[in-house]
C-alpha cells in the first residue's frame, strides 16, 4: 500500500478505526448538526457516567516496542507560556545553555541524545535567539498564523518567524483552543503554513477530564492528530513533534501515569503508521505534557513511546528545565546503548 501521508479534508475513518461519526453518534448527539458543533456539544455535555471522577483508568493495554527508541531523539521542549520579560530572557538562556552543556546532549553514537527547544513569548525571541545562537539550544514560538500575510491585525505568521531565526513552533496547545478559538481546522491551517514556511511544529493534542471519563481519549486524539496532519506528506512528517498533552494535566500538577502517558502515545505511533507506514511512525517524535517536573520525569522519559516532554511550569526555572533535560539525555545514551 503506498503511503504518502494524512488524507486532506477525508472525514472517513481508516481501516479499524471508529469513525468520529459514529463516536459522537454514540454519545446521542444528533447526525444532521455539523461535526465541528457537534464536537463542542461533545467536550462542553454534561454526561452522567458510570466512571468515577478521579478514576483515570487506562483504557487498553500498552503493547511494548522499546527498541524503536533507539530510532529517535527525544526532544525537551519548554513552554513559557506568557512567562518572564524580554529583559529577562538573554540572562535565562545563558543560565540554560551552561545547565544543559553538561547534560550530554551528543550521545556516544554520534547522534544527539535529546534536543532543547524554548518556546517563549513573541516579544522574547530576538533575545532568546541571541542568546542561544551557536548552541544546542533551539528557540521556538508558541503559535503562528495560518495566513502567509494580510490584513490580520496582532497576528504574526509563519514567514515572519522563520525569518527572525525561529526554528519551532508549537501549534495547538490547549490554551489556545480554550482560550483562543482554536479549532481542529485552524490546527490545521497553522500547522500547514508552518511546514511551509520551514518551521518544525510541535503539534499539541490531548483529551479533556471528561473525554478520558467518557473512554474516547484514543478517539479525541486520533481525530485531532487527523485533522491536523490532513495533506502532511510522510517527508513533512520528520518536521513533527507530536505532544500527547491531557488537558486535566496542564498546569494542575495532575501527571498521567507513566502507562496512561505511554499508552496514549503508542495509539498516537499506530495511528501514524495507518497513514504513513511503519517506519515513518517508528521514527516520529511524541512527547508527553502535562506537569512534567524534575521529579517525575525519568519514569516518564523511559517510556518505550514518550519521547520526551513538552514542559510548561518547570520551565521557567533554568535549573528545573536543566534537570529535566538530563533526564532525557541519560535515557537517550541508555537507549542507543541497547543492542
Ligand atoms: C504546557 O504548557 O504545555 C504544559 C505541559 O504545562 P505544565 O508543564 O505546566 O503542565
């Protein structure tokens, strides 16, 4: 079967996978009311369901495939959010880029044994990308417009990072679908133009409290990875970091476990490989989000399928940040040490 990648606007449902149509049927929301309405009826209903509100059950079990991390670099990324001034950023980065110098990020196979990025507020990036020029450390911004330009006032597009020197973007973080509009399609469009434009995305998706409640988190991410990647060709894929970020764990202090982080992840890697093949989904980057903290991130970086963090809180302080990226960085070495 050929595979050049995510179908652009197909709303069916691959081979073995539960049609979003038929999910949101399930849940009795009715066929004749579009699918993007029906899917804010669906995350904003009230449901009555047997699950307990605290019990974060994992809902199949995680098959294990470690040896395909030694086929990926995992990436630390930080999320500043709207954090920190640009007077302040030059002094962090440098604080950074000495706290992470001796993290090991070349690991003895002559590949990088974890990647740094920061992602901090428009108006930091000059100073952060100064401060880090010639360094490991990657800079990125938090979102970009999916027009290349016009009249879209306060908005800043793909191009125009890419020209200040950014290298990431992250595009769909529940933040901005919360608080901002964002939608699956405009995902999507903002995911496109930054591919165009020469940027890697850190593509954010996860389920809320409710979905995981309700046991449609595999589908709730499928459906979002879907329509975000909707026309991204295999070689576009390799600019990807996918972010399995669980809403209920953004800034609560709420983990997943390390089997919940794993588990999603892995359905993320088999969804992938429906569109993509095997090996482009083997080589993907996912990352887990969700108050990822020096404590417990080693559990979760040794995941066979987390393949590093998107880290919010914890890193916005450069020592927290720092040991978080060595924690990967021994997992990397570790893994390209397995025969
Ligand atoms: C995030 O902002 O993507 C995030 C995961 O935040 P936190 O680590 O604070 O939960």
């Amino acid at each position: 079967m050929e595979r050049s990648g995510m179908p652009g606007g197909d709303a069916a449902a691959p081979k073995g996978q539960v049609a979003p149509e038929e999910t949101l049927a399930a849940e009795g929301v009715n066929k004749a009311v579009p699918l993007a309405i029906r899917i804010i009826i669906l995350r904003g209903a009230k449901t009555h369901h047997p699950f307990q509100a605290d019990s974060y059950i994992p809902i199949q079990k995680p098959k294990e495939n470690p040896m395909n991390k030694t086929l990926r670099t995992p990436v630390i990324a930080g999320n500043w959010k709207m954090n920190l001034l640009p007077s302040q950023t030059g002094a962090f980065v440098k604080e950074l880029k000495a706290a992470t110098a001796e993290a090991d990020c070349s690991a003895p196979s002559g590949r990088d044994a974890c990647g740094v990025v920061l992602c901090v507020p428009y108006v930091n990036l000059c100073a952060a990308i100064g401060a880090a020029a010639g360094s490991h450390l990657k800079i990125g911004a938090q979102n970009c417009h999916w027009a290349e330009s016009g009249a879209f006032t306060g908005e800043v597009s793909a191009a125009m990072l890419k020209d200040l020197g950014v290298e990431y973007v992250i595009v769909g973080h529940s933040e901005r679908r919360a608080y901002f509009g964002d939608t699956d399609q405009t995902v999507h469009g903002r995911t496109r133009a930054a591919l165009d434009a020469g940027l890697k995305v850190i593509l954010c998706v996860g389920e809320v409290k409710e979905e995981r409640l309700q046991g449609v988190t595999l589908e709730v991410v499928r459906l979002q990875t879907k329509i975000a990647l909707g026309g991204v060709t295999e070689a576009e894929l390799r600019g990807v970091v996918i972010a399995y970020e669980p809403v209920w764990a953004i800034g609560t202090g709420l983990t997943a476990t390390a089997a919940q982080a794993n588990e999603v992840c892995l359905a993320i890697r088999d969804f992938l490989a429906e569109f993509y093949g095997r090996d482009a989904a083997d080589a993907a980057v996912i990352q887990y989000g969700g108050s990822m903290n020096a404590g417990n991130a080693a559990e979760l970086l040794a995941q066979p399928d987390v393949d590093g963090g998107l880290i919010g809180g914890a890193s916005l302080k450069a020592a927290d940040f720092a040991a978080i990226v060595k924690a990967a960085g021994r997992q990397g070495v570790s893994a390209s040490t397995v025969k």
